[in-house]
C-alpha cells in the first residue's frame, strides 16, 4: 500500500473551510481518542460534503489528522477541517475537489524531481544534483563526481526540492561500494 498524500491548506483555505463547515470555527481541541468513536471521528466513518455527497471513508485518524479514502487516493487531512454531522464527517470539499487538489500537489512535486535539480540530503546539506530519471531510478552526481542510482521511491520532495533520506557521506560509500565511475562530464572535449 502506498503511503498517504499529506494534503496541506493554506491558512485562508483553511478559513474558508470553517465558514462553510458549521461548527468546525469554534473546534479548538480534537476530541480526545476516547469520544472519538461517540463523535463520529473513527476508522470506517464516512466523509460528506456539504450537499450530503459521498467524499470517501476514514482509513487511519490521530490527535492531529485523519486520513481520508477517496475513490482515486489517500490523503492525511487536518482533524480541524471535519465536523460531525449525523450522515457523516462533514467535510468542506467534494471527492472530485479532494481528488483535484491531491492531483495538483503530486505534479507540483514530480515537477521538482527534474534533471539538473539539486538534491538535500538528511542533514540539510546539499548531495548532489540530479543527473538522470527514468521509471525506476534517479541517477545523483555528488561533489566527488561519482554517480550513485538510487530507486525513484527514495527520492521525495522538502521545502527546498529533492530530498533523499541519506548523508553525503553515506551516498559516497554507496557509490564506492557498488563500484560506481564517475559521472559522466557535461563539459564537451576539448577536440586534441
């Protein structure tokens, strides 16, 4: 199972849902896990939209979130943005606008992982920029001038761009290991 969008609101989105959503202005606190149930914010509970419509079904909730199933995907959505009604966890947005706005976030950020863009590293430090990407793998240059492969998967997006879970000097010994040649230059030659 792939792991869920988290889907973050921009402060006046987040107004604009409260207007439309009775009852969410004035919820300061998520309910403590032991009202959860009796308040309707469970796993299985369903998701409604203003008009009644079907948004999808509560799969996983903390203090903090509840992650939402539409149709199309899964997406952690802020606790605050739910009120219950008796049809449901009322929501402020419909499936095909929850869909929508998960589609745009994953383009925002599959447009991030692009040839030529610099990649952070666990330690906030830059490790190298993006040399290739196919379906499976995203070739990193380091400073070093090796080239390292790793899965596609590995490869998220931060506030900043690409980011990869590993150290510069993690990624070096990875490349020593595997036995990698340097990266390939980009500078033409010379013609001698």
């Amino acid at each position: 199972m792939s792991k869920p969008i988290a889907l973050y609101f921009s402060p006046i989105a987040l107004t604009l849902a409260a207007v439309s959503a009775p009852g969410s202005a004035q919820q300061t606190a998520a309910p403590a896990p032991a009202a959860s149930a009796a308040t309707g914010f469970a796993v299985g509970a369903k998701v409604v939209d203003t008009s009644g419509a079907e948004v999808g079904t509560v799969t996983k909730l903390d203090a903090q979130t509840l992650t939402v199933k539409t149709d199309k995907h899964e997406v952690a959505l802020p606790r605050t943005s739910f009120t219950a009604a008796p049809n449901g966890l009322l929501f402020s947005m419909t499936r095909d606008q929850l869909n929508g706005a998960v589609e745009q976030q994953l383009a925002a950020a599959a447009a991030k992982i692009a040839v030529g863009a610099t990649i952070t590293g666990s330690a906030g430090g830059t490790v190298g920029t993006i040399q290739a990407i196919d379906d499976q793998f995203v070739t990193v240059k380091l400073a070093s001038g090796a080239a390292v492969r790793l899965p596609r998967a590995s490869v998220g997006i931060g506030a900043n761009g690409p980011i990869v879970a590993m150290t510069v000097d993690q990624l070096e010994a990875a490349a020593k290991a595997a036995g990698a040649p340097p990266a390939a230059s980009t500078t033409p030659p010379t013609g001698k």
